[in-house]
C-alpha cells in the first residue's frame, strides 16, 4: 500500500471510529490553520524536517476534506493532473509564441 492510500484508509477509519469532523467548514479551518503553520515555519528559517512535517499535516487536512466531501482522493488528483498539465501546456504554447521559451 503507497503512503496516499495509507492515509486515506487510515482516514477512513477515524471517521468509522467516530472521529469526524461535524462539517466542512471546520475542515477549512484546519487548512487554514496549518497553511499559517507551514508559513511560520517558513519564516523561522526551521528545519527541513518540521517544515515536512507541517506541510504533511497541511495534505493530510486536504484529504480529510477530500473524504468528508465524499470524493475518491485518488479520482480528484487525477483530475487536477489533466487540469494542471492542460494549463502548463498552454503557458508553454503563449511562451513559445511570444518568443520567450528558454
């Protein structure tokens, strides 16, 4: 099992444990929360290590919200893939006609 789908079934089972967030706006929250985490320690200069680790915490709050939406995680980063390749792709054809490709 990859560490994606270790964490969503891990995820998954807090929820059948009883552990769930009561709404999606607490889950937003969090994100919030751990994005203001990930750019204090930015700021402080930390380690590399608590800097992976708040930024782990910052994923792992996405997939919660990702779950607690009732999405499949591994559907909608394929998605965002297609959608995130299809606007690289087009970034680089305005840059190749601009004439401004490295």
């Amino acid at each position: 099992m990859n560490h994606l789908s270790k964490l969503i079934a891990l995820e998954q089972d807090a929820r059948k444990f009883g552990f769930d967030w009561p709404d999606h706006f607490m889950i937003l929250d969090q994100i919030i929360d751990e994005c203001r985490e990930v750019r204090e320690k930015i700021d402080q200069g930390s380690n590399k290590e608590r800097l992976q680790e708040e930024i782990g915490d910052l994923l792992h709050s996405v997939i919660s919200l990702c779950v607690f939406a009732g999405f499949d995680v591994e559907e909608t980063i394929s998605k965002t893939n297609v959608k995130f390749s299809r606007r690289t792709q087009l970034l680089k054809e305005l840059t190749k006609q601009k004439g401004l490709e490295n």
